[in-house]
C-alpha cells in the first residue's frame, strides 16, 4: 500500500507559514539531495488549495530540464478544495471533492509509489487528525520566527523517529512515522 509523506518546511519554533520569506537560504547540495530522494520514492502529490495555486503560479513556468522542476510539472497532482472547479489548469491536476478521507484511502490503495504533501498545513493537520499520514519528514531550520501558522498547534501525538540528517546549514532533516503506519 502507498504511504502519504508530508514534507514540511518548518522553524525551530514550529512556523510553517510563508518559507519563501524565510526558508530557501538554506537551500544547498544537501538539501537538493534530500528532495532528490523524496522525488525517487513519490509519484503523486497531494496539496490543498492554497498551496496549489501558488505552485501552479510558479512551477509550469520554470523551465524544464531540471529534475524539480520536470517531477512537480508531470507527476499526478491531487488538491483537496472546496472552492477551486475542474478542469483545473495545470497538467496533471486532479480536484478532490466529497469525502477526502474515503479519497485518500483510495488513493492510498491504488499501486505506485508514495504520495507526497508539500506544505497545504490546514490539509496535513485535516489529515493527521484522520490518522491518514502515514510520516511526517521535517526540514527544520535553524530559525525562531516567533509568530505565524505553526503546523502542530492542537493535541499531541507520539512519533516514532526513523530517520535524521544534519545539514552543513544547520538545518535538521527528521524523518516520523506515524503510530499504526
């Protein structure tokens, strides 16, 4: 069965919110590896509304060539909204309407690889409190933004670490499965 992988850039103090102000500093070879390895392991991303409309901003006019660039513009992209109405524009994008736990569950059964969530907080929380993300990897920057959208803010549930990295950045790759996964 697919796993859902939501990767998250987050500060040390928990701050999900607008990482492009803040996150990309920290971007170097060792960060290009890790996506990289997450690249090879997914071939679907899922995302909510918000983050899909900014990707679909940026990524189908970035030029193709680059192994990021040519993965997030092909692979099937699945958005949870319930707002946004087919046919969504850019390539490969499927709207998730209805019931998304029963979708995902599908999804999730279907063959192929992992299913990735990039960002979409309000949809990892949605997901997290239907017991439907199967780990969590967390890029946490050595950054204390103080205030913002923090990706855990109710509740607690224990994690299970299975993998860990430190990059030359200070940056710290943290890799959780979930209970049950």
């Amino acid at each position: 069965m697919r796993k859902v992988v939501a990767v998250e850039l987050v500060s040390l103090d928990g701050v999900m919110e607008s990482p492009e102000e803040w996150a990309f500093s920290y971007s170097n070879d060792e960060m290009e590896e890790a996506n990289a390895s997450g690249m090879a392991a997914s071939d679907a991303l899922l995302m909510g509304r918000v983050t899909y409309e900014q990707m679909a901003a940026y990524w189908p006019n970035q030029p193709g060539g680059v192994p990021m660039v040519d993965y997030i513009n092909s692979v099937p992209k699945y958005v949870v909204s319930t707002t946004l109405e087919e046919p969504l524009e850019w390539n490969n994008s499927t709207l998730i309407e209805g019931d998304v736990a029963e979708e995902i569950v599908r999804l999730k059964h279907q063959p192929g690889e992992n299913i990735t969530i990039l960002g979409s907080g309000a949809l990892v929380l949605s997901l997290l409190r239907g017991d439907l993300i199967d780990e969590l990897r967390l890029m946490v920057h050595p950054l204390i933004l103080g205030g913002g959208k923090r990706l855990f803010e109710d509740g607690w549930q224990a994690l299970e670490l299975v993998d860990s990295k430190t990059f030359g950045t200070g940056l710290v790759y943290l890799a959780y499965q979930l209970p049950g996964s």
